[in-house]
C-alpha cells in the first residue's frame, strides 16, 4: 500500500454522512476499512479492524464516541474527531484530538488527516 493510502475506518451514525465519507475518502485515494453507525459496533470494530486511521462521529445516537478513541488510541491507531457541535465543547483529554467539522469538507478531512497522521 502507498505510504499516503490509509485503510479508514468510518464511525458515522447518519447513513448520508456516512455514505459522503466513504466516498470523499476513496477520493483522496485512500480505502475503508470498515463502517459503524453505533457505538457497539464502532468498539468492535476499533478492537478488530485492521486500519490504519479512523474518522469518530463525536455523537453517535446521543452517546458518546469516546470509548471508540480510547480503543484507538489503545491500539496505537490515529484518528480524527468529527462534530457538529463548536469544537470548544469536545471535553478534555480529547479536546486535544484533531477535529474536523461537520458537514466534511474534503479540503479540510484532507488537511485533518495529514495532520493527524
């Protein structure tokens, strides 16, 4: 796999978003590795898929995605956060995480992930 080429997994609970995503990703040239729209299934897959970077829906379904974060981050696996809610109410320690903002913008997912790789 090129250097830049990532296997993302997709944390996103509205199918739509989720659907745009995986789209922009394979755009920037990179692959999916998996998609969940819950918070069980996005722990299951953050222990088991193979990955190398992940885009977290901060909310999914009114719970937070941070048991998600910690499993990457437990893994070693970088990742960026996405909200639609102002960044300043992410709470800490991940405020410290890249985060893009919601609806994406390829542009800036582009830059997120670079700079959070």
């Amino acid at each position: 796999m090129e250097p830049s080429r990532k296997r993302v997994l997709v944390i996103e609970d509205n199918s739509i978003l989720a659907v745009a995503l995986e789209e922009t990703l394979l755009h920037l040239g990179h692959a999916i590795a998996g998609t969940a729209q819950s918070l069980d299934e996005g722990v299951r897959l953050a222990r088991d898929a193979d990955m190398d970077f992940a885009v977290v829906d901060v909310d999914l379904h009114g719970r937070d995605a941070f048991p998600i974060v910690d499993v990457l981050h437990e893994r070693g696996i970088r990742f960026v956060l996405a909200t639609g809610l102002p960044h300043d109410e992410i709470p800490a320690p991940y405020d410290k995480s890249v985060i893009v903002s919601k609806p994406y913008d390829m542009r800036e997912l582009e830059r997120a992930i670079t700079s959070a790789s």
